[in-house]
C-alpha cells in the first residue's frame, strides 16, 4: 500500500512538536505551530519569509477567522490573532479543569463553529479528555472519555465527523453522523484502527477521503469513506503530526512533524524530525470553513 512520492521540505526547523498546518489562499501563506513551546508561525510562500507569533501559552489548533484574523486554541483559552499588529485577544476559556488538561487538535464546521478537544498529560492518561464546541464566544462541552483526542475533521458535504484518539491504549478514528444546523453528533462508530503507528491529526479531500498522520508509523494514510485504506506515503520521519491541503489549487498536502520523543540516536538518524514537509499527495483538499469568532467578547489583549 506504501508508495514513494515527491516529498519537499517547507521548513527545515526543529520544531518539538509541529501542529495544525493551515493554508490561507487569500495570502498564499501557510501557518503552523509548536505545541512544544509557544511559537506560531507563518510563511510566505512565494517569498520564503518566515514569521513568528509567541502565544501566551502552548498552541494546539489554528483556524482562519473573520477579518484575516487566526483563531487559536493554546493552554485552556482560545484566541484570536491579529497578524497585522501582532495582537493575542483572548475570547474565551475553560474553567475548572484538572491539572495538567490542555486543548488540543481542532476543526471548523461550515457555521463556523471550532471544534477542538483537550487531553491530559498526567503520565496515566486517564480518559479525561473532551470535545468542545467554539461558538461566537461561548464553549460547549460536546463529548467526553477521551485521552489524547486528535484526528478532528468533517467530510466536505459536512454530515460526518471525524474523531480519533492518539493514546495506545486506544488508538482509535471514530465516524458520527453530524447535524450541522444544530451541531450534535450522533451514531459514533468504529472507523478505522491503524495496523501501523497512531492517529494524529486530519484531513479530508474533496472527494471525502480521510488523511491522517501515522505517528510512530512514519507516513500519512488515505481511508475511503467507509474507513478503508486506499494508500499510505511514506515520509523521512517516524512522528507525523498533521496533514493540510493548500497550495494555489489545494493540490499540495502539507505535513507537520516532531522530534519530541525521539532520543538522541533516532534524532541522528532522522535529520527532518521536526521539520514541515509537503508532499504531491495526487488529489486536491477543498476550501475550510472560518471560524466565526465573536472578538467582542475577548477578555483584552494578553501579553
């Protein structure tokens, strides 16, 4: 099923944990994070700048908003940036949660909903973790009994969620039919269960495939709609985080890597762990909705 294809490499940087690659069309610009610090970064394709953005706490999950602005999930708060002046407006926030829950991998729906879930990094991992729902200012808690959620993403004709858990234990991608008027989920069901690494975070093409990121697998796999692998490529690295479809037709998939949790023999014999890699992946993505966040409510500006 594995196939050897052009692999390019956007940027060479180490990154601990590369997430959340997201493709402005409007810009030509690629965005993408460190969950392993507090860096977002931009760049210009064209050009080659390379911009970065410090958070005021580890980011997880990016989504484009109204204005140009970036919608960013970091620590427990979600935020709005404004790339022009470098503004973080903090718009809203998860309270009482236990120690040790960040947000994590995310998505929008075509209201503009962002969905994005948490996980704990206490060494058990107990099943803590939920979904929520961003809408305007407010979040919704939509499932729970997760422990390391990921591979977030909704099929283009927007009737079906996608939903994965990272941990071994579970290691698991989960298909819910999806009312997109009201937001709810319903009729979970066994998708996929990888033979080869984790599910990490997603994508899907236009026409409805499921890409994820193998993590300890070293590829991205494509699923029919029905959960079937179609073809798996082979990346240099073994710790994919994140596939994204960009480019000027959505023909490029970009994928964002780590090296946390690699030692330093694997980091010698990986040179691009950590790296931003794009792949001619042979099919197109479709346009992603914005995130219709009300920036009124922010709670002002963070340092």
């Amino acid at each position: 099923m594995s196939a050897v294809m052009g692999i390019g490499v956007v940027c060479a940087l180490r990154h601990k944990i590369g997430e959340s690659p997201l493709w402005v069309g409007d810009t030509g610009c690629l965005w993408w994070l460190d969950a392993g610090g507090r860096e977002v970064r931009r760049l210009h394709v064209e050009s080659g700048a390379l911009d970065t953005f410090l958070m005021p706490a580890s980011p997880a999950a990016l989504a484009l908003g109204d204005g140009g602005r970036i919608v960013i999930a970091a620590g427990l708060a979600w935020y709005t940036l404004d790339a022009d002046t470098g503004a973080v407006v903090e718009v809203a926030r998860l309270e009482g949660q236990a120690a040790g829950v960040r947000l994590n991998d995310g998505v929008t729906d075509s209201m503009g909903r962002f969905w994005v879930g948490t996980l704990s990094r206490a060494p058990e991992r107990e099943p803590i973790g939920c979904l929520y729902c961003l809408e305007g200012g407010e979040a919704r808690e939509s499932l729970g009994g997760l422990r390391t959620q990921n591979g977030a993403a909704i099929s283009p004709d927007g009737r079906t969620f996608y939903l994965a858990d990272s941990h071994a234990a579970v290691a698991t991608i989960w298909a819910f039919d999806f009312d997109v008027q009201s937001g709810t989920l319903s009729n979970r069901r066994v998708f996929h269960r990888p033979e080869r690494g984790r599910p990490d975070g997603a994508a899907v093409d236009a026409d409805g495939c499921y890409w994820f990121a193998a993590v300890d697998g070293g590829q991205v796999v494509r699923l029919d709609p029905a959960g079937r692998v179609m073809s798996a490529i082979d990346l240099p690295v073994s710790r994919p985080t994140k596939p994204a479809f960009g480019g000027a037709d959505l023909s490029t998939l970009y994928v964002t890597t780590m090296s946390a949790g690699l030692d330093e023999d694997a980091l010698a014999s990986e040179p691009l762990a950590g790296a931003i890699l794009e792949v001619d992946a042979g099919v197109r993505g479709w346009p992603q909705p914005r995130a219709k966040v009300a920036f009124e409510s922010g709670r002002g500006p963070q340092t």
